[in-house]
C-alpha cells in the first residue's frame, strides 16, 4: 500500500492536519444541519430560505470535499466518518419537527457566525506552516462569511 509523503515537517503538519480535520467536521455538520432545516421549514419565507439553505448545503459539501483532498495531499487522513463528526462537532443541531423560518434563519445566521470564527483560527495557524492551505481556509473563510451576510440581512 503506497503512503504519500508530506512536504511538510513534523510540527507543520500536525498544526496542519488538525487545522483540515476541523474545518471538514465543521463542513460536514453544517451541511448535515442546513439540510435538516432545509427539510423541515416552515413559514411565510419558505421558497426563499429553502432555496438559500440549498446554497449552504453546496458550499459546504464543495469545501469539505476541498478540505479532504488538501489533507490527502499533505500526507493526513481526513476523518469525515459520522462517528468521528458526531463525536466532534461543535455545530449547535436544530430541533426535531417543523422549523420556523425566522427561526431557521437566526439560527444559521448564529451557526456561520461561529464556524467562521473557528475557520479564522486556523487562518491563523496554518499562516506560518501552510500558506497552501492556509489560502484553502481562507477562500472558504470568505464563502461562509458572504452566506452569514445574506442570512442575517434576512433577520
């Protein structure tokens, strides 16, 4: 079985690899929760957070698969298993049944608001170790910070 070799050391790749390993987590939870929400809306706003929430859905199923393919380039395996995700995740989960729209979109608004805050963080770490990867998280960073602008222009 052939391994792939890191470019880079020790230290760097681990600040690296858990830097990935969060941001696919939070991108496999939040596009898990924003399908939720999705499924389950309700109110008079429903076609237009129905349709948006399918646009959060896409930008974290296409930053995760980024995220995955990164750390596999960089010698790490990335653990997106659910175990691994439910054990893992720091992204608050939406209520069983019907959801309120203004609800909905609240709460999005407050789960980008948080997962932005740890993709900065590892904008931070990964600057001196990775500048690859680093301008990974930041493309994302910025894709998920013109998704909380549009949701919370909604509340």
């Amino acid at each position: 079985m052939a391994a792939i070799k890191s470019p880079l050391g020790d230290a760097a790749l681990k600040a690296t690899g858990d830097a990935l390993q969060g941001a696919l987590v939070d991108l496999i939870d939040l596009s898990l929760v924003a399908k939720q929400a999705h499924w389950n809306l309700t109110g008079r706003n429903f076609k237009v957070v129905h349709e948006h929430l399918d646009e959060i859905v896409a930008l974290a199923r296409a930053g995760q698969d980024d995220v995955a393919e990164r750390a596999v380039a960089i010698g790490v395996n990335p653990d997106g298993r659910v175990r691994t995700v439910a054990d893992r995740t720091a992204v608050p989960q939406p209520e069983a049944g019907y959801l309120a729209d203004d609800k909905v979109v609240a709460a999005i608004t407050d789960t980008l608001a948080q997962i932005i805050g740890r993709f900065r963080e590892r904008v931070a770490a990964t600057d001196e170790p990775d500048p690859i990867t680093q301008d990974l998280l930041i493309g994302i960073t910025r894709e998920l910070e013109k998704q909380h602008w549009m949701f919370q222009a909604q509340t």
